[in-house]
C-alpha cells in the first residue's frame, strides 16, 4: 500500500477516537498539513514507521483536504489532518491554546463566503458548495466545485491569521526543493504591500500515478492576514478522474483570487494571532535537527551537500559525490517509548538501554531501483531518532547510484549522537 494510503488509513483509525465531526477536520489540517506536504511527502522518513509517530506525538501531514464530490469525503471535507494551528488564534486564548483560538465572533457567515467564492471566480457555475462562518469553532473555510464549461474542477479556500514574522509561517511561504518534490512550477514574491504570496504548481500525488494536478497559492499579509487557495484539475481531489489538463485559474488569476479584499472582512474577524514563540504545541525534541544533521555529515570522500532542508525535529540533505545524489533525512521525537510498541522488535539493545534497529528495504515511493536504509533508535526515556538514507534524491524517481552515499555504520554513528537532544 503507498505510504499516504496507509498513513491516512492509520490516522483515520486513531482519528475514530478524537472526533466524529469530519468536516471540522477540515481547517484543523489545512495550514500545518498542507503547508508541510509539499515538502515531506517525496521526503519523508520511512512509511509505516512514520504512521506510528506521528500518531503518537499528535502531528499529522494531510493528504486531502477539500474532496469534491464522488472523492472521499464530499466536498469540503478531509481525508487526514492535524490538530489545529495555534498560532491562528487570538492573543487572549487560553495558554494550552486549542481549536477556539481560530474562532471569531461571526460577524461574516458561511453563506458569505460562498457568495464572495462565486464572486471571485470568472463567470462560470459553482455548485457543491461547504463553508464555515467566522464563528466557528475551527475557523472560516469555503470549497465547491467549479465549472467554467472547460471542465469540472475542484477548488478550496481557508482563511486565518498567523504570526506574518514566524519561521512556520517563511516556510510556507517558500517554495520545495526541487531534488525531493518533483512539481511543474513555484514562485515566492513579496508584493507592493509587503504580502507576501506563493504559487505552487504541482500534483495530488508526487509519484505521478494519476494524473490529477495541485495548484495552490499562499497569501499572508504584513497585518499576518492569512488566505490559501487550491485548485484541482479534476471534481474532486482524489478517487475522480481527471477532467481538464489544468485546474482552471491561472498562476495570475490564484494571486489575484488570494490577494482580494473581499476576505478582509472574514479575516478581520478574526483574532490576532499570537507571536509564534508564544503559542503552545509539541516543542522539539532538542536542538535544531538541521543544523545538527549537517554537523554529522562526514566531509571525507568528496562528499557535499547539493540542497537541505526541514524544520525543528525534521531535517532533510542531499548529498552528491559525485557518483549520484543521495537524500539523507532525520525526525527526532520524545516520548515514543509506548507509541512504538513492538516496533523495535529485533533491536541491538545497548548496555544503557538504547535499542538500535537496522533496516536495508526497497524504496516505498515507486522510484526505480531505490532502496533505503535506516537505522530507528530509542533511549529509555522514550526520546526517538530515526535516521534514513536513499540511493537517489527524490524517492519517486529512479536510483541514481547503487546504494546510498553513507554506510549504516555511518547512519548508526549519526543517530546515536546526542547532539540530537542538545
């Protein structure tokens, strides 16, 4: 089963437990979820393995998020997604924050917002439509299904605030590494204004199986108003085929759309949002897992690093020497002692109680030829590295070289550093 089959299925599962309201799923995942896709579904760490932890540490990365109908969940709703963005909510929320820190006072309804999606779209039909107001508990959102007579399409707004000075809210704004994502095409600007905006042109699915495209822009304002749109090619985001050859707004028109002051009114309902340093959440497990990754690399062999990557407890580098690039990547997590079970069945333990589990696996991404290492480590105290290496850049697409470019021996020396943890 593909990776983001079977990590929705096992997100879906736990998600039985936490909620039977799908639609309100749906903004809960859009800004951490789908901001973190792009870049971590050609470039993240194992399958199975990767289901586990994030169900146990509360994170999540959506693979869908507004299904038209005949998808799998209907228009609006999710197929995963993650608890929602604390940093969307107000300075007065409470400190553990939660989903009412999205919430405004419902000044503008969910039928406003179907009227400003319809007024936006050039000419054309919109039917399917599901929205939620300002004063809902997860905050304002709109999707339907467009149709200008070229073909039915797919289309899904979100509204929130965010810190417009936050690091989370710079790397969404900025475009993937083309060695690990393969897509079309992707601009980052800064506009007269000083918004800032992102256009993203890519695919539901980064192996290319089907052919259904994802086109998304990113809008956040210096006043940290924040407006995401996306588009499919097809009337729903998955399990619908294609209709089109393209979701039907242009680059310019996805800027324009996102840009309008039309959804002012819904995001000045909204509270501010807090700096990001003050909002809660999971903390990382320790020091920055970028800056740690790269001081691990050896530098004997003419080994370089072509381009890297990630975010606190996730980090991803390529290397190249010169006989084929090869993606190297971490996740560093605490308290996955109970999460993971019997997943470290097999392990080396160590004499102060550390498991060590090697693997050397083919790919699970399609790439021809891949085949990954890995080595999963896990202290007493529940703190967690895993660290994976591929013979190639992008695991969707063919090996690059026979084997990757460090050693599990290597591998192992990396995550038993305890650089990890500060």
């Amino acid at each position: 089963m593909p990776f983001e089959d079977e990590l929705g299925n096992a997100l879906r599962h736990a998600g039985d437990g936490f909620t039977t309201d799908g639609q309100a799923l749906v903004d809960a995942g859009e800004q951490r979820g789908r901001r973190l896709v792009a870049r971590r579904r050609a470039a993240v760490v194992g399958g199975s393995v990767l289901a586990l932890a994030v169900i146990g540490t509360g994170g999540a990365y959506t693979g869908g998020l507004f299904d038209g109908p005949g998808g799998s969940g209907g228009a609006g709703q999710v197929n995963v997604a993650t608890p929602p963005e604390v940093s969307s909510g107000p300075t007065t929320a409470p400190a553990a924050g939660g989903a009412r820190s999205r919430m405004g006072s419902g000044a503008v309804s969910a039928e406003q917002l179907v009227t400003v999606l319809k007024q936006l779209l050039p000419g054309g039909k919109v039917s399917g439509t599901k929205a939620r107001g300002t004063g809902d508990v997860v905050g304002p959102s709109v999707s339907g299904v467009y149709d200008d007579g070229k073909g039915k399409a797919a289309i899904g707004v979100s509204l929130s605030r965010t810190d417009p000075n936050g690091r989370s809210t710079a790397d969404g704004l900025e475009c993937p590494d083309k060695d690990t994502l393969d897509y079309d095409d992707c601009t980052s600007e800064t506009l007269a204004d000083g918004s800032k905006v992102m256009i993203f042109q890519g695919y539901e699915y980064p192996d290319r199986r089907v052919d259904t495209k994802l086109w998304r822009a990113t809008l956040v304002t210096k006043q940290g108003f924040q407006v995401e749109v996306m588009e499919w090619n097809a009337p729903a985001e998955k399990d619908a085929k294609v209709s089109r050859p393209a979701p039907p707004l242009s680059p310019a028109q996805l800027k324009a759309f996102v840009d309008s002051p039309l959804w002012h009114p819904a995001l000045k309902d909204l509270p501010a949002a807090p700096p990001e340093e003050q909002t809660s959440g999971p903390a990382p497990a320790g020091a920055d897992a970028r800056l740690v990754l790269e001081s691990l690399v050896p530098k004997e062999n003419g080994i370089k690093a072509v381009s890297k990557g990630g975010e606190n407890d996730y980090a991803y580098i390529v290397l190249d020497d010169g006989k084929g690039k090869s993606l190297v990547q971490v996740n560093v997590q605490a308290n996955m002692g109970d999460t993971l079970g019997g997943h470290m069945g097999g392990s080396d333990v160590l004499p102060d109680g550390t498991k060590v589990l090697e693997k050397k696996q083919p790919g699970e991404k399609g790439g021809q030829g891949v085949v990954w290492w890995s080595v999963d480590t896990l202290r007493p105290d529940g703190r967690r590295v895993v660290i994976s290496a591929f013979n190639t850049a992008n695991q969707n697409k063919p090996a690059t070289r026979k084997e990757p470019i460090l050693t599990l021996e290597q591998l192992r020396a990396m995550a038993l550093d305890p650089k990890w943890f500060g």
